[in-house]
C-alpha cells in the first residue's frame, strides 16, 4: 500500500487511524491525494501540517516566488494537479524534476510523476493552497475561457454579451420617437393615455403580486418532505453534494463560514465544497492559510479573466465538482441544518423534469436597522410566498442569489451560468423553464446578512435590477419563440414579474410625483391635461396598490412570526423609492457598464449569524 | 347511478333553487312590489348608462359598492331587474357553497345537511327575502359568511392565506354594508384570545394555567401585543385602506369624504333607514323594535335562530372559536350604541349564516346518523318557523309588504298592480321631451326616475345646470316634479312643497299642478307675463 505523510503523522500519533482509514476512504471516492482529503474535510490544520512537515527537516518552498519552467507544466492536467496538490518547477541540475507537492511523502504521487515525465522527480513540499493558486492562475486557462464564452458558443441566443439586439433598439427608439410624434399632434390624448397605462400597470402589477403572495401562501398548507422522512434518510444513500460558494474578499468571514458548513447534517465524506476565490483575491486566501482549525472546504483559484462576475466563478468552479447535487451558497449564509437532506428527499419525490430546487432566504440581523428589517419584509414576501406562488402558477421562477440546489448533470446541459448577465440566478431560473424543466421550491431556510448601509444596499439593489432588465432583454429577443417555450401564462408572468418589476420601480418616483402635486397644490395645469375621471383611476391604482404592496409585505412576515416588523411595511412607499434610485442608477449602468458587477460588501453586520438560531421547519 | 347524484346533487339542487327564486321574484315583481333599495340601485344603474354627465360620481360613490357593481353585471336583464338578480346570484351561491362546505367539513351525511340547507333557503322567508327582494342582504350574508368561514380555516390550518383572505372577505363585507367595520371592535376578544393561543407554553397544563404563565411573562406578554397587532393589521388593514382611499376619491370628486355614507344619492340608507323614533312613533305594527336594545336584541335572536343552540352546543370547550361566535353578537352591542336607527332583517340573518358557518365546521359525531337528522331537521324547521314569526312583528313597511305578498298566495293570481312610481313615471315620460324637459331630483324621486323609459328631456342633479335651473327653473325647464307635504322623503330633496313656495315667490314664474299622487306632484311652469 503506497505510503503518504498522513502514515507518517500517524506512526508518530499526530493523526488518528481512524481519521487515516477514514480520509483514505474520501482520497478513494474522490481520486483525491490523502493530503487533499486531510485538509479538506476537516481532518487537519494547516499551521499543525506546516509545522510537522519543518520538524522533519522538510523546508516548505514558495512557489509564487521559485523559478519556473513552464514547459513541464504545460504537460499537466489541471484537474489532476488539483486532485494530487503538486506542480512542477523546473529540471534541476542533476537532472531531477523539482516538482512542488503540498505532500512530499506521497509515494503514489511520486510513482505517477516518474510514469508521466520519464524522469527522476524530486519532491519538496509546499503550501497546498499557493500550489492551487499558481497551477490554476498558469493551467486554469482553458477552463475559464470555457466558463466565460461557453453559453455564447453553445446558446448564443440565451447569452447576455449582446445587451440590445438591433431589433430591440429599433422598437425602443422607434417607440420613443412614435409618442414624440404623438405629443406633438395629440398633446393631451397622448398624455391621459400615458397616464392611464402607467397607472393601470403600476395597479395589475401589484395585483398580480398579492395575487402570487396568495397563491404562494397556500402552500403553507403543505410540506413536500417532512421530518421523519428526512429522519428516515438512509446515509449511506446519500450522493455527493456539491457546494459552490463564490468569494470575493470575504477574509472577516472565513470562520463563520467553517461554522456554518459545520452545521449541516449530511454525511462529511459526502460534501464536495468548494470555495471559488478570484486570482487576485490574496486576502481570502491568506485567512484560509492562517485558519487555526480544520477547513471543511476545497479551495478553487479562479484565473483572471472579464468580466470578474460570480458566475464566471461558478462555472469555472463547475469544471472540478464532483456532486450528484450542486448548491450554491454565499459566505455568510447559514442554512438550515437539514436542508441538502430536505432537498435530496424533494428530488427523489419531484419528477425528473424538476432540476432546480431553490431555497427560503431571510435575515439573521433582521432587527439591526430600519433597511435591514425593510429587507426583511421584502425577502419574507418574496421567497415565502412570491416563489411558491409562481411554482404553483407553473410561471418561470427566476431564482434567487444563493440555495440554489441543481442538478448537476442538468445544470451542465442547460450551459450553467451566464457570466454576462448580473443576475445570473434569475436568468438561469428562466432558461430552465424555457428547456421545458421546472423549477421547484424547497421549504427551507437559509439566513443571510440583510445589507445594513444604504449606500451598499444601493448598490446591491442596482445590480440586481440592472440584471432583471438584462435578463428581460436577452428572454425578450424573440417574443414568438418564448411565448411557445413558456405559454402564454409563462410569457405573462415573465413579463409581469420580470419585466414588471424593473418598469414599475422606474415608473413609481414618477407617479408619486403626480401625485404629490396634485395633493398638495391642486395644480389646475394637472387638472387640465388630466380629466377628472383619469385622475380618478390613477389615484386609485396609485394608492390601491401601495396599500397592497404594503399588506403583501405584511402577510409574509406574519408567516414568519417576524410580528415586530409588520408595521415597518407601512414604510414600504420609501423603500420602494430607494428602489427607484437604484433601478435609474441600473438602468444607467445597464447602458454605459452592462457587466459591471457592483461589488456588495458582507460582513458590515455587528451581529453574528451564529446568534441565530437555526430551526428546520 | 348513485355517484352520479352524489357528486352533482348540489348543483341540480342551487339551479333548482334559481328557478323557484326567478318564479317568485317575477311573481313578485307581477304584484306591484319593488324594494326601495332595489329601486335606487336599479335608477344608479339607470343613471349610469343613460346619462351622459358625472358618470364617475355615480360609478365612484355609489354604496354599497359591491352590491351596486354586482347589479351593474346583470344590467342586460334590465335596470329594474339587474339587483334582483344580483341578489339572487348571491343567494344561490351562498347555498350551493353551504352544501359543498358541509359536504366537505363537516363530514356529516348528505341527507343530514341536504334537508337541513335545502329547508331553509326554500322556505326561510328571510333568505327568500334576501334573494328576491333586490337589497344587498344576499351580499352581506355571503361576504359575512366567507369572512367566518376563512376565521375558522385559520384556526385549523394556522396559515396566513385564511387570515389574508378574510380580511379581503371583510373588506368586501364592510363595502356591502359598512357598518360591519365596527367588527374592528367586535373581534377584539376572539383576537386577543387567537393570539394567547398561540403562544401558550407548557401545554400539559390546564388551559388557566397556560394563559396566567403567558400573561405574567414579560417576553411572552410583548410577543401577545406583538402578535395580536399583527392578526389585527392583517385583518383590519385591508377594509380601512380601501376606505381610506374610497373616502379620498369622494373628497376629490364629489367634495366631502363622507359623501358615500351620507349623501341621499349615493346611498340609500340614508334614505330608508327608520330613525327609532319613527319606528316608536308607530311606523308598521309589528313590535321587533321592542327587542332592539342591548341583551334583548341578543336573547331575541337565539329565539328567531335556534339553530344557533345547536352551533354553541357543538362549539363546547372550543373557547377562541366560541369568542369569534359572540363576535357579531358585540358587534349588534356596538351598532344598538352607535347607530339610532330600526334594523332591517339582515341583522338578523347574519346569526343564521353564523349558526350554519359553524355547523359546517364543527358538526361532527355527536348522535347516531338518525338522531341527527332528526335534530337537524327539527331545529331547521323552528328556525323557518321563528323566520315566519319575525316578518310577522316587523316593524319595517317593506318587510310586512314583502311578507303580506308571500304569504296571500291568491294575490298573486291577480292584475299586475302598479306603484305609484310607476304612475308617475308614465306621466312624466308622457310630457318629457328636449323642448319640454322636467326637473326630477332623485335624491327622493329615485323610484320615478328608475321607471322613466329614457332621461330625455329631464334634468337631474347629475347634470351640471342642475343647480342654476333649481335657482331658476324658467331657464331650462317647463315642468318640475315635486315631493308633497305627505311624503316621507319630502326633507331629502329640494323639489318639495315647500320649496316650491319659495321658487315661485322669488322666481318670475307661476305654477299650475298637472299631475298628482299621494305623494307627487307635477307642476307646470308659466312666465309671468303669461
């Protein structure tokens, strides 16, 4: 049996022999070197390997900083490089093979080295992480190219790159210069009518969300898995599961993140989780260096490569998962504890068409200040009852930032992410159903940070808008093709809900500008562009719906028991005004900077989310 | 053969129940009776479609809202006929929704609640009322009966959609009579005890216990406040906004927010709702105004519904289901305070509805199959018993007119009679036209204005020069119709005996009667040069 350094360690009692016999067992499922296995499943510190590897007069090397050569590189595979933690360096003068391994014992290693270069190698040992690093930064190439053009080679229709085709550009100009044309020869008919179909549609949109929320709420009634099935979960049935989960200088939030992968109940050896950090990103990198206790997680350096999105990271990430199951989490998330058994069991029960489970997201500081609870009411609403609505509904459902659980194999086939698109999420969820595949929704919970700052929640919300209107453009190229993909229900309920969304954040500041001058001055000038009974049903749809939209805020949070925050939805009108300072500011991006990802810094939240309590539901 | 019946027996039976409420509503409507409140829908509906001035007042500020819009749907039948058939709808609705709640819920037998449902809405003269006489009482009990049957979902299945839904049934109840807002008050036990509830801990004690150990916990005692605010924004939030922005559109449009309450063309409760002291002052001769103080109006209605009896006695030892029973008995509490006035039937009804709501949910196994249907079938027929009883002593004219009519069945076989509306109307249509154009004001003339077979030639306060023609009638109009001294609603319009004394003596015209009734009078106008 071919030896490594965990042997080793546990010859001298550093490392159990049942840890031994158990991260064997992983290094076999996965194809992994041992050492892999060690220091990504939670069975050894890093520091404590570093400094067994220096009591054994072993110098750990630099790789960043070692001369390199890269024509021996070249001959290498990325994936076997990551799976077996080594690189080569160059050809030393007595005619070795210098090649860097995160275990310079590894006999197995050694052995295939020789087979592969026809050369004596020599081993010295490295850090497995700056081997990670620089063999994705020199061979992740290929891969990244892949991840960044593949949905544009293989969907071209269904990529973001393009913004606005010809034709959309023609109906958008043409339209802007068509009601020009009808200002200036119809001034008052053109506005009342204006008017009147902005308002209607600020109304039916509304309408149309009370009527999911109470569509959605219905679904409280059932529960697709219950407890004692998930209690029933045969283990040893158990697939792999992969978990994804894309940082970007989250160092603050490295040990919360452990804690949370901790908390899960599925079997370890079957966790596949891989932590995607950018090739730039020294910061995250270094705090996983200096963790003082065991990573449950794999580290994948994405190489540089535009746009630097969080799909790009996810798809690149993809290349190197192994899972029956995929999730993808953000650093901060604290799911519940039962939720990828939850979803394994829903999966088993949903037929085969159903490819997308997507999660329930809340707020661990919910309580911390008024944008956080504000948030809160809004995510309440929207994954409680918004998306169990549309499930029932069968209407696309765009999913949601993070606990998005997939099917592997199918998320390949569909071309996974789109690196173009910032809401690459909510794409996805529609380019599932325009395959004919359903999403579904999985009553579990994650808890978020709720973004705290105004400024960044700005900026968050931005992005997300300006991904909706991307993602509405690029669905929207051909209207004839979507609507036999999806129906007319699915055509309808995009647009309302996609579409809707961007158009009425947009549309609110202006209407509630009407508004206010008429209340308060009585404009006769309004009065004489606007017949009474226009004004008549604009004030109705106006405040008709935001009195709706404030009690659908309300329904949600009572499900929730949130019952503190249910007045705070009177407030609703002004956060929907802070969604229109960002929907404008999206639309701004969309047209100058379409794949310019605004940054949401996490970790400004002085609460912990381990404060938080984790109750399956 | 027999799952067929089973599974289509309640629609046969609700179109069976259509046909016989069409049959009596035409026989009805043969013999000449015609609710007022039917009437001043059918003539907004009227006014609506035939006018061409201010329809959005009359769209917008019409109340009963929901009654006046489900007219609005059956207009194509008629104007006259469209209420009644609204009505109609609601009542058939509601027995078919009865039949298919008690089939599902109740788990009692078919031929258990089948006669039971099937008795009283074919012979409960209030339900029969409430369907052919063309007022919103079918509306109010349908919407009170959703808003229960969502309350008492809620607390079956605890989820937001039952709650959410009540409110939306709420608000559509308190826009067929608004009154019902003050159940805001009315549910403030069953909310308080909804929400202690809910939060009781160490469930093993006895239930006295679980409530003193919430109450005296701090953490507890705020998650009740928290918790009952919360049932009570989701409940009430709904009907106050959409009042809120009803009473807005009347303040833009027809210049006061109150206008839909108390304005004598937007609703007819202020018109026909009795003040007590008319009632005492010998209105009819039935004595049910005796009752409608507090505690006995509440003792008379378990007389009138003593299905109610068997409803308590099935809600034993359920104590937050039995407090949202008692709630529309507050609510009457609140209303006899608040409200001056004599209560028509569907103040009663209501407790029918609710005595059924909770048989639907609650009757399970108590008796052998037989016992049961005996005792419902026994307290079904008292109940139709105690319904004849209270038409009999009501004190409202047209609720003794409606009954008198029901009852004489040798009445119906006579000469269609017609109202002296109606007279009136054909007069008025006889002279009417653009050259010769007549001064109505519906506020009291509804019912004439309802009959009339078009609005050409008459001028109407929805019309702009209404007002200048009132300050001068020479200029636009050559004939006036006018409420006289023996009309009861002579104090609602300007175009009254009075009135017309003061015209003549400050307007250059003289007045010369051409036409009269009880309680009309058409008067032509001459210059006085002439």
């Amino acid at each position: 049996m071919a030896q490594c350094v965990l042997h080793k360690m546990a010859a001298e009692n550093s490392f159990s022999n049942e840890k031994l016999e158990a991260v064997l067992n992983i290094a076999e499922i996965y194809s992994y070197a041992p050492i892999k296995a060690a220091l990504n499943f939670g069975f050894l510190v890093r520091l404590d390997y570093i400094i067994f590897l220096e009591k054994h007069n072993e110098t750990v090397v630099d790789v960043r900083t070692e001369e390199l050569d890269e024509i021996y590189i070249n001959q290498c595979d990325i994936s076997h490089m990551n799976a077996f933690l080594y690189l080569p360096l160059r050809k030393l003068d007595t005619g070795e093979l210098l090649v860097a391994a995160a275990d310079p014992f590894d006999e197995k290693l050694l052995t295939s080295l020789v087979i592969k270069f026809k050369c004596k190698i020599k081993l010295v040992a490295a850090s497995d992480l700056d081997i990670t690093w620089l063999g994705h930064k020199l061979r992740g190439g290929f891969f990244v190219k892949e991840a960044v053009f593949s949905l544009m080679k293989t969907h071209p229709e269904s990529s973001a790159l393009i913004t606005f085709t010809d034709a959309q550009l023609y109906f958008i100009f043409g339209s802007i210069a068509l009601i020009f044309i009808f200002i200036i020869i119809f001034f008052k008919p053109t506005f009342i009518a204006i008017n009147l179909l902005s308002s209607l549609f600020f109304l039916f949109s509304i309408l149309f969300k009370l009527y999911l929320a109470l569509t959605g709420s219905k679904s409280e009634l059932h529960s697709v898995v219950s407890k004692s099935e998930i209690k029933g979960v045969n283990e040893l049935t158990l697939p792999v599961y992969t978990i994804l989960l894309p940082v970007y200088k989250e160092d603050k939030l490295i040990r919360k993140l452990i804690w949370n992968l901790r908390s899960l109940d599925y079997p370890k050896a079957k966790l596949d989780v891989k932590l995607l950090i950018e090739e730039d990103d020294d910061k995250t990198l270094n705090a996983v260096r200096n963790l003082d206790f065991p990573a449950n997680f794999e580290v994948i350096v994405v190489p540089f490569h535009m746009p630097k999105t969080k799909p790009k990271a996810c798809n690149y990430g993809l290349y190197f998962s192994r899972g029956e199951y995929l999730a993808i989490y953000d650093a901060e998330d604290v799911p519940d504890s039962d939720q990828l058994k939850k979803v394994v069991c829903q999966f088993r029960k949903l037929p085969e068409e159903f490819v997308v489970l997507q999660g329930a997201l809340n707020y661990f500081n919910k309580n911390e200040n008024l944008l956080t609870r504000m948030f809160t009411l809004e995510y309440s609403y929207w994954f409680d009852y918004m998306l169990s609505g549309l499930e029932t509904l069968d209407v696309p459902i765009p999913l949601g930032g993070t606990s998005n659980h997939f099917k592997l194999a199918k998320l390949i086939e569909l071309g996974a992410w789109d690196p173009f698109n910032v809401t690459e999420d909510a794409d996805l969820g529609l380019r599932v159903f325009d395959s004919g595949l359903k999403v579904g929704v999985v009553n579990s919970t994650t808890l978020e940070e709720a973004n705290n700052e105004f400024f960044n929640w700005i900026r968050q919300r931005s992005r997300w808008i300006k991904g909706y209107m991307q993602t509405y453009l690029v669905h929207m190229r051909n209207p004839a093709r979507l609507i036999r993909q999806v129906g007319w229900r699915g055509f309808f309920g995009f647009n309302f809900f996609i579409g809707g969304t961007s158009f009425t954040f947009l549309l609110y500041p202006i209407l509630l500008a009407f508004f206010a001058i008429y209340m308060i001055f009585k404009f006769a000038f309004i009065r004489s562009i606007f017949p009474d009974w226009v004004l008549y049903i604009s004030i109705f749809n106006f405040v008709a719906g935001n009195v709706l939209m404030i009690y659908v805020n309300m329904l949600a949070v009572f499900k929730r028991r949130y019952y503190e925050l249910i007045l705070f939805a009177i407030l609703n009108p002004i956060y929907w005004l802070m969604h229109s300072r960002a929907a404008y500011m999206g639309l701004w991006q969309l047209i100058t900077k379409p794949f310019y990802w605004e940054k949401t810094n996490h970790g400004l939240s002085k609460l912990s989310s381990t404060s938080a309590v984790v109750t399956p539901e | 053969m027999n799952r067929f019946i089973e599974k289509y027996i309640n629609g046969f039976l609700a179109i069976v129940l259509l046909v016989f409420y069409l049959v009596l509503s035409w026989v009805l409507h043969r013999t000449g009776y015609e609710h007022p409140e039917s009437v001043f829908i059918a003539e907004k509906i009227k006014i609506l479609f035939d006018s061409n001035e201010n329809n959005l007042v009359t769209l917008g500020t019409t109340f009963p809202t929901i009654v006046f819009l489900a007219s609005v749907i059956f207009t194509p039948f008629g104007y006259l006929f469209a209420p009644i058939l609204a009505s109609i709808a609601f009542t058939v609705m509601l027995f078919y929704t009865l039949l298919k709640d008690f089939k599902e819920t109740s788990k009692l037998p078919d031929f258990v609640y089948i006669p039971l449902v099937s008795l009283l809405f074919f012979l409960h003269p209030g339900l029969i009322y409430a369907a052919i006489s063309g007022r919103g009482v079918a509306a109010i009990l349908i919407f009170f009966y959703y808003l229960f049957r969502s309350l008492f979902r809620y607390y079956r299945t605890q989820t937001t959609f039952y709650l959410s839904m009540a409110s939306i049934y709420l608000t559509c109840l308190v826009f067929c009579d608004f009154n019902f807002i003050w159940l805001l008050l009315a549910f403030f036990p069953f909310i308080v005890l909804v929400s202690l509830e809910g939060l009781k801990i160490n469930k093993e004690q006895a239930p006295v216990a679980q409530y003193f150990e919430s109450i005296n916990n701090t953490s507890q005692r705020r998650k009740l406040t928290n918790r009952a605010v919360a049932i009570y924004i989701i409940l009430f939030l709904l009907p106050l906004g959409a009042l809120l922005l009803f009473g807005y559109l009347n303040a833009t449009h027809a210049g006061t927010s109150t206008y839909f309450l108390y304005s004598q063309y937007a609703n007819w409760h202020v018109l026909g709702n009795h003040p007590f002291g008319e009632v005492v002052g010998n209105l009819a001769k039935g004595s049910n105004s005796a009752f409608q103080s507090q505690i006995l109006f509440q003792f008379y209605v378990f007389f009138l519904t003593p299905l109610l009896f068997l409803t308590f006695f099935y809600f034993r030892g359920k104590l937050y289901e039995l407090f949202t029973l008692i709630a529309p008995f507050i609510l009457i509490a609140i209303l006899i305070i608040n409200c001056q006035f004599y209560f028509l039937i569907e103040y009663y009804l209501i407790f029918l509805v609710l005595a059924l709501v909770g048989l639907s949910f609650y009757a399970a196994k108590k008796f052998t199959k037989k016992a049961t249907w005996f005792i419902f079938f026994i307290f079904g027929l008292l109940n139709v018993f105690t319904g004849i009883y209270y038409f009999k002593k009501s004190d409202d004219p047209d609720e003794r007119k409606f009954f008198g009519i029901i009852r004489d069945y040798k009445y119906w076989l006579k000469v269609k009679g017609n109202t002296e509306d109606f007279d009136v109307a054909q007069y008025i249509a006889s002279i009417a036209d653009i050259n010769n154009k007549v001064l109505v004001d519906d506020a009291a003339a509804f019912q004439i204005v309802a009959h009339l077979k078009s609005l050409e030639g008459i001028e109407l306060p929805i019309n702009k020069s209404f007002g200048t023609i009132v300050e001068n009638p020479m200029s636009g109009v050559k004939y006036m119709c006018v409420a006289k001294f023996e009309n009861r609603l002579k104090t609602f319009t300007v175009l009254n005996s009075y009135n017309l004394g003061i015209m003549e003596a400050k307007g250059q015209f003289v007045t010369e009667m051409v036409y009269q009734t009880d309680n009309w009078a058409v008067y032509r106008l001459y210059p006085l040069e002439e």
